[in-house]
C-alpha cells in the first residue's frame, strides 16, 4: 500500500508529541538509551537520533514499542527489513543512507547492550547484515537532491489547493517548510527543534553594519552550535503566511512554540516528517525522497551558483569543508548545464506569487 494511501492514525496522528517520551517504550530500550549518555559518551541529539531509529525499526517491523526487546526480531528478519528500507519502490522504503546508517549504528548499540546486560546471548550480527542488505559504510555516493524543475513542483504542489483539504497537508505550512528545507539546507532535526523565538527582527539594532538582512535566523544545530543565517524575503512571507493561519486556528503562540506543527497543532516527529515529505512526492508525481535531500538541494544549487565554499560550509553547518566540497564537485561536472543558475528561494517566490 502507498504513503498516500495509509490511514492517518497509523503513520502520521500516532506519533504525536508525547510518543518520543520514555513510558511508551519498553524497559529495556529505556534503559539502553539511558545507558548511552553514561557508557558511550553520546550527546544529547545523538541519543535522540538513536531513539528515532529504533523507533523506525519497530514502525518498518511493525513491533509494538512498549514490547520491542532483543527477541523480537531475528537475524533473517532484520536483514529482510533493512533491504526494505533501502528499496525506493517500497511502501515503507526509499530511506537515505545515512539514515539506514544510523538505523544499524542504533542497532548494533542496543544490540551490545542487552548482551552487556546478560538480556540476550545470541544477538544479530549487525555488519553481517550490513553487508547481505549491501548498505557499505565509507564508499563516497553523490548525495540526493533536486533539480531546479523538480523544486518547482514540490513548491507549486506544497502550496496547491489539493492540500487544503488534507488531514496531513497545510498549503501555507507545506510551503514554508519547503523553503527552509531547501533555501537553508536545514537538517531534519533542526527543523523540527526550531522554535518562534529562532526568527529574530534586526531592524531595531543600532549597529547594522554586521547585520546582513533585516530577519535573522538562529539555528541550533549539532553539538549545539549556533548557525546565524539570513531570512530572505519569500523565506520571511512564507512563514509569515503559515503563522497567520495557524493563530486563526489554534490561538496565538509562545516564544518557545515550535515553528512548524502538525495539524493537530502538535510537534512534528521524524517519522511525520518523513511521511509528510514523501506524501508532496507523492502528490507532485515526483520520486520519493526524504527531508534530507532537500539540505543536499540547497548545497549543490549553492555550488552551481558559484558561491564561495566556505560560506556554503558555514550556511549548511558542515563540521569540515571537505564535507562541503561534494557539492563543488557535483556542480563542477555535466550537472551545471542543468541546474543552470536557477535557485530554491527564487521559484520559492514565484510559488507564493502563484498562491496569492
């Protein structure tokens, strides 16, 4: 069954805000998350990235989350489920590398530590099923993203009439969130943590000399750094447009609401996001993709432009340049004809010039 034909309450209104808390999990992925900050030294957004992919797991499997232990899925069965993740055609498929890369990292993490815990003897051997389902680790991939043409479909279909009527789209929504996707190149995880108090008006600071827009845009990206990015016009009506409607709808908001939510006014989860993306894929005719590649969208279309490298690094977050270079390399070959010097945030106006 396709994205756009699953009811609601299974894969989108069933993970609400409250559904990443603890109590709807079993004992013992609580205490391994627990366990993590503690024994492996992770960060806080490493152990919630963890706790979505093991939440993405039991989702794929369809596991119970308050009964998932080390027994619920043997060795067979887990490799059968990443090959589904990776397939495009899937109806629970199309998931990027990366995130079937920290889908098994998750894994092999829990997995080692229910045998830690004496929960388990014989556990799945993650890189053996890493390599039958063929996901590699280290091998350089050109990163997804979308072209020009394809940009303008998800932007016209995002702020379309057909999604007015939609229990999952919100045309005005839709549409913003787009834009910081793809003119921002904003992760995932930082969409989903930005807050109102995130968009900030300069136009009262005395000193404007090191104020590049009127409309700032702070960003708390990994390992907590601060990324302070300029708001451009279509980005700053976008949103504009969506907070209206979404005060007519569910009264005014805090400083520390979330600057995108659902409609049931709640905060997004991953896996809504995900579904919400593939669903405007869906509805544009376009191949399916997840947030992701909307990041990778605005690092080539960058790069094509000729923009500097090291602000693209510093746009994007990149921790290293050489990061930041695939995209100088993609833009460099065959690839620049194409996207030409077409850019995210102009067709981002001219979809909300089409939506007046």
């Amino acid at each position: 069954m396709a994205h756009s034909e699953l009811p609601e309450d299974r894969h989108v209104e069933a993970h609400q805000p409250g559904t990443e808390e603890s109590d709807t999990l079993s004992p013992v992925v609580r205490e391994w998350l627990e366990s993590l900050g503690l024994f492996e030294d992770k960060a806080p957004p490493t152990i919630r990235q963890y706790s979505q992919a093991i939440r993405r797991v039991m989702y794929v499997a369809e596991v119970d989350p308050k009964s998932f232990g080390p027994a619920s899925l043997n060795q067979a069965e887990l490799t059968d489920l990443v090959r589904e993740m990776r397939r495009q055609d899937g109806a629970k498929g199309g998931f990027s590398k990366s995130t079937l890369e920290q889908t098994l990292a998750a894994l092999k993490s829990f997995y080692a530590f229910c045998k830690d815990q004496g929960l388990a003897t014989d556990i799945p051997d993650i890189d053996r099923i890493r390599k039958l389902a063929r996901v590699q680790f280290g091998e350089q991939q050109d990163p997804e993203f979308y072209s020009p043409s394809e940009i303008s479909r998800l932007f016209a279909e995002a702020a379309s009439e057909a999604g007015k009527q939609h229990r999952v789209r919100w045309a005005s929504r839709d549409l913003a969130m787009c834009g910081f996707l793809a003119v921002l190149g904003l992760r995932s995880q930082e969409l989903l943590d930005a807050q109102m108090s995130w968009i900030r008006d300069e136009s009262d600071v005395s000193d404007k000399s090191d104020i590049p827009a009127r409309y700032m845009f702070d960003v708390v990206g990994k390992r907590s750094q601060i990324r302070r990015l300029p708001l451009s016009d279509e980005l700053f009506d976008a949103n504009e447009r969506w907070q209206v409607e979404r005060i007519e709808r569910f009264g005014p908001t805090r400083s520390t609401d979330s600057l995108f939510v659902t409609n049931s006014g709640n905060t997004f989860s991953y896996q809504q996001l995900l579904y919400w993306l593939r669903l405007l894929n869906d509805h544009a005719g376009l191949r399916r993709r997840t947030p992701h590649s909307l990041r990778h969208t605005a690092g080539v279309q960058l790069a094509a432009e000729r923009v500097p490298l090291n602000v693209v690094q510093a746009l994007l977050g990149h921790a290293t340049i050489t990061t930041t270079g695939i995209y100088m390399e993609i833009a460099g070959g065959d690839l620049v004809g194409t996207l030409g010097l077409s850019r995210s945030n102009s067709l981002l106006g001219e979809a909300l010039e089409a939506g007046r």
